[in-house]
C-alpha cells in the first residue's frame, strides 16, 4: 500500500510492489463493477450496457473516494454501475443478486488467486519465499485485495452492497431513507475518516484472513490430491 513505499523511503522494491498493487486494484475493482452490469443486464436492466460499462476499463469504474481508500487501507470500492430497478424482472430477487455479483466476483478472483498459490508452491517449492519472488508477491497481493474488496463491499454500510441485500427485507419506508443517495457521500467521508483512524482495522482484517483461510483450504483440498497424481 501506499504507506509502506513511504516508510521505505521510495524504494527501488517498494515502488515495484506497489505498482504491482496498482494492477491488481485496478483490475479487481473492475471485474467488480462488470459483474454487477452483467448480472443486471441478465435480470434486464441495460442500463450499464447502454452507459459502456460493461468493460475491464478501469477508467470507466474508478471512484475517487473509494480508490484511495483501496490504495491506502487495502479497502475500499469503485463508482457503482447505474442500476433501474424497474427494469428488473423481479425485483426483490434481482436487487440481492445484483448486489452480490460483486462481492461473489471477488471472492472468486480470490480463490482462483489461492489456486494459483497453491499449484506454485506445491510444483515449485523453492520458490516459496514471497519477499524474493515477485510472482508470489503478486498472487499474495491478489488473493488478499480481492478478499478485502468482497468482505468491505459486504458491509450494510450504504452505498455499499451489503446495505442493498438489507434494503431487500427492511419496510418500504425505512428502505427509501436507508439508501439515500444524498447521504451516501457523506457516509463515505466518515467511513474513510474511521478507517484512517484505525476503528475497523481488528474487525475487516478478521474477517479477511478468515476468507482467505477458507478459500486457501479449499484450493489445497483441490490441488493436493491432482497433484499427487503428477509425482
């Protein structure tokens, strides 16, 4: 993260490492945001197709807010793709699958990231120092920020996507003030304050290891026995 090339003094490696980052941010927080126009457009709504924003562009995703965050604090999130809810062909159903294609999309960069690591260090054991290989670093980078951005993007903090699954089961009424587009930016701005401040880093870090254990579990249950097979 950004912190650590500026502890470093600059360095020739902190700013490869970062740069690395940068790539990995970039691309996940756009599959992200594709996969949320994606499943939308599958539930019929075009509106993210109409608007160019079903692409890998990262230029066509990026939030100014939510990038920093990402390229600060390891958490944070893209510009929402637009979304018509009356387009969908069922609402409630739709607006939850919808909202969780991000997150999910993540999750499975992550474990397709945790696979990766797993088929490397198992075929190439001596190359299972991270600090001294770049390739590692990078799948380490990947499956990390990818299990970040799915475990802050769950969050019921509005506009996250967490906050749209609960808007799903809450009254009309109180639903409309939850999602409340005019206190969304407002939200953020505290959010990125508390962040800075350190009050959710024992909370988000739980819960990311937690992810990235499991995914890493799994990908090792997959990977062992196939193998086995090549020894």
């Amino acid at each position: 993260m950004l912190s650590d090339v500026i502890i470093s003094g600059f360095s020739a490696e902190s700013l490869i490492q970062f740069g690395l980052f940068i790539v990995v941010v970039l691309f996940s927080l756009s599959f992200h945001e594709l996969s949320h126009g994606y499943v939308a457009y599958r539930c019929g709504d075009a509106t993210a197709k109409n608007q160019g924003r079903l692409t890998l562009n990262p230029l066509s995703h990026l939030h100014p807010i939510g990038t920093l965050m990402m390229l600060v604090f390891g958490f944070g999130y893209a510009k929402p793709v637009p979304i018509n809810t009356l387009n969908f062909n069922h609402y409630k159903r739709d607006l939850v699958f919808v909202s969780l294609a991000g997150p999910l999309s993540n999750v499975l960069l992550a474990f397709i990231g945790s696979l990766a690591f797993c088929i490397s260090c198992f075929f190439f054991p001596n190359i299972a120092d991270i600090s001294n290989n770049y390739f590692l670093f990078f799948l380490v980078l990947f499956i990390y920020t990818n299990a970040g951005l799915a475990v802050f993007n769950i969050l019921p903090i509005p506009p996250l996507d967490g906050s749209r699954i609960i808007s799903v089961f809450l009254p009309k009424k109180i639903a409309y003030y939850y999602l409340n587009p005019r206190y969304e930016k407002k939200i953020m701005i505290v959010v990125f304050v508390l962040l800075s401040i350190g009050v959710f880093d024992n909370f988000l870090i739980f819960l990311n290891y937690k992810l990235i254990d499991a995914l890493y579990a799994f990908a090792n249950l997959i990977v062992t026995p196939v193998a086995k097979l090549f020894m």
